[in-house]
C-alpha cells in the first residue's frame, strides 16, 4: 500500500523548532544587514540615532536566537542527507553551515563591542541595558567597527552560497533537500507535485 | 631685638591670621585640570555621556559659614566633548547650544544652605542660551588641608533651555531629562 504523507523513502524534514529558526533568523538577518548597510555612512540626524538602534536590538535578539538555535541544533540530529548528494556537496555544505553558525555570533558580538568602545552602549529595546563588552576606545571602536562590516559581508556571502544552493538543489537537481527546511504547508504541496507525476 | 619687641611681632601676627581666618569668605582656586563638569543624556533609552572641556568658576565658599558661600561657573559652550565628532558639530548648532550667539552658559548661587555633614543644598540660577532657569544644587564636600572636592549632580531639562529643537524635540528620541554631573577641585583657605 502506497503511503500518502511520506512520498520518498527515507525524507525526513527538520524539526518544527528548526525550520521556524531558520526562516525567523532568515529575516532578521537579512533585514540587518540591509539595514546596517544603508545606516552606516548616513549623516547625524533622527532617523540615524532610530536605525542604529533597529539594528542594535535587531542584532542582539538575532544574537539570542543563535543560542537558542545552536542549542536546538546540538540536541536534535538533523534529518539525513539525501542518499544522491555527492560526497563533496556534503563536506562543503557542512563547512558552510559551520561557518554561518560562527558568524551568526561573530557578527553581532563584533557590533555590540563596537557600540561599546564608541561609547554607545546597547540598551535592548530601548529597556534593558547590556554591559559593554570592552572599555570606550575611539581606536578600538575604529577596528571593531571594520571587523564588524567585514564579518557581516562575509555572512552575507555565505548567505547567497547557501541560498543559491537550494535553489539549484530544488531547481537543476530536484531533489528534497530545500524541502526539509520548508514549513509544512510549502513542503506538503511539493511532495505533492512530486507524487503526482510519479 | 627685645623680649617684648617679639611678644609684640607674635601677637601682632596672630591677630593678622585671627583677622584673615575670622573674615569674610575667602575665594578658593579652582583646580580646572582636575575638575570635570559632565552629562548624560539619553537617546532612546542609551546614555550617552559628555562633557564640557573649558569652564571656570569663582568660589567663595566658607564651609563654618555656609549661607554666605557665593558659587558662580561659566562653561564654554563651544568646548563640548561627546563620543562622536557628528555629535560634536551637531550640539554647537543653532537648535542646541547655539555657540555662536551664546559662547557661555552660566551657574550662579542665590542661597546656600547646610544640608548635613560636608553636604550643602545650593539654590542658584541656571542660564543657558539666555534663558534663566532656577535649579537646586546638591553638593557634597569632601576636605583635606589646603584642598576640597565638590561633587554632585542634578537633573534639568533641555526643552525648558530649548536645547535640541525641530526634529530633535521628540522626547522618544532624546529624553527632555539630562543628568548633570560635576566635580570641582577646589584649592586654598578656608580649606
């Protein structure tokens, strides 16, 4: 008897938890970034003081988040890769996810370090005020302030590796790995589509 | 020179040191490197701390005789320090401390009162791109010989000195209230 909700033998998606994660983490990253992107080279005024502390609250939940996620990651074994991944794929995909994991903390521990030394520390939400993470140092915040854009563009890269690598994997090699990232209803009709022309 | 020729030098000098001591207040000296006048203001809840580079200030301050004590400060308005160069520019501007038409904002005492050991209440006028406000000052004295240090700090508003206007009115941005810190190193009798 054919079963109807688990087309493919052997796919596994990844857990509620980790894919509401991911795509959470998606947006606030991405949202950052742009954000940080457009702030930096505005001229004092309001709407500099407001985005600076978007992205500073921003970068602090993205921060917790991380944690919470690296936490779930540990404690729950992702699902298998398919069985037609080529060895290298594998090992390259392992290695971008590592990466990716260290700079979803590097990158906003860099930028909290920064307002510290440029003597702006972070108050979370406008409420709860976060220790500095080193003493006010114009030429240190000078550093951090580069080490910071340059780990977030990093981060950025990588996310376009890893974007555009499910989307080959859904559209050239059309197999199931974007699936187990895809909340239930998205991965429903696609294992649907897939059942149909079977 | 005689037995009574030096009672009479002796005497004649302690009655100069009983004249000078038991007089009017004497000025003290401030210590300008050593004094630091500072505030901190918040923007959307992250205190951000300055402070003004050059003041000066005339004390004349007895602490066994507090209510005649006579405080006056002036702070060079163009001598703001803050953790940006941007905010450095921005608070000279017209809508903040305005600079140019106002060079200084001052501080001076109209009452002086003892308000426990070494710590006094000093009522005064604060005026701030001309606009007068009355403030209550505490001070806490901390001597040794020779030397004081006044330390303290109050709360003013800016809006009521319409420091930050315009687009920098908005209280969610900038809060209305800024902390004012200072210590004064004072040097000099009757210390």
């Amino acid at each position: 008897m054919k079963r109807t909700n688990a087309p493919e033998d052997g796919f596994q998606p990844y857990t509620g938890t980790a894919i509401l994660l991911h795509w959470l983490l998606a947006l606030l990253l991405l949202g950052s970034f742009c954000v940080g992107a457009y702030m930096a080279d505005l001229k004092l005024s309001p709407e500099r003081i407001r985005l600076f502390n978007y992205h500073k609250w921003a970068g602090i939940t993205i921060l917790l988040l991380s944690a919470l996620r690296l936490a779930w990651r540990l404690t729950h074994r992702p699902p298998p890769e398919p069985a037609t991944l080529k060895a290298r794929d594998i090992v390259i995909a392992l290695w971008t996810h590592r990466l990716l994991y260290v700079l979803f903390f590097a990158v906003p521990i860099a930028g909290w370090a920064y307002s510290s030394a440029s003597g702006f520390p972070v108050v979370w939400f406008g409420k709860i005020p976060l220790p500095d993470l080193v003493a006010r140092d114009k030429g240190l915040a000078d550093i951090l302030v580069e080490v910071h854009g340059t780990l977030a563009w990093t981060l950025g890269a990588l996310v376009v590796l890893h974007a555009a690598a499910a989307i080959k994997h859904q559209l050239f090699d059309k197999d199931l790995v974007l699936a187990r990232m895809l909340p239930a209803g998205a991965r429903a009709r696609i294992l649907a589509r897939r059942e149909a022309r079977r | 020179m005689s037995r009574f020729a030096a009672k009479v030098a002796a005497a004649c000098s302690l009655l100069a040191a009983g004249l000078v001591l038991g007089g009017p207040a004497l000025a003290a000296q401030l210590v300008p490197a050593e004094s630091r006048i500072g505030f901190v203001s918040r923007q959307m809840g992250v205190p951000v701390e300055g402070s003004f580079r050059r003041f000066d200030a005339d004390i004349d301050f007895d602490p066994a005789k507090p209510g005649k004590g006579h405080f006056a400060i002036r702070v060079d308005t163009s001598s703001v320090d803050l953790p940006t160069r941007d905010a450095i520019e921005e608070v000279a501007k017209p809508g903040w401390f305005d600079a140019a038409r106002f060079p200084r904002a001052t501080f001076e005492s109209t009452a002086v009162r003892a308000a426990g050991t070494d710590r006094y209440e000093v009522d005064g006028t604060l005026t701030v791109r001309g606009q007068a406000r009355p403030v209550v000052v505490p001070v806490q004295l901390t001597r040794s010989p020779g030397r004081a240090v006044a330390e303290g700090e109050f709360t003013v508003r800016r809006l009521a000195f319409s420091i930050g206007a315009g687009e920098w009115a908005d209280t969610s941005l900038v809060a209305d209230e800024v902390l004012v810190r200072f210590r004064l190193v004072l040097s000099g009798r009757p210390f």
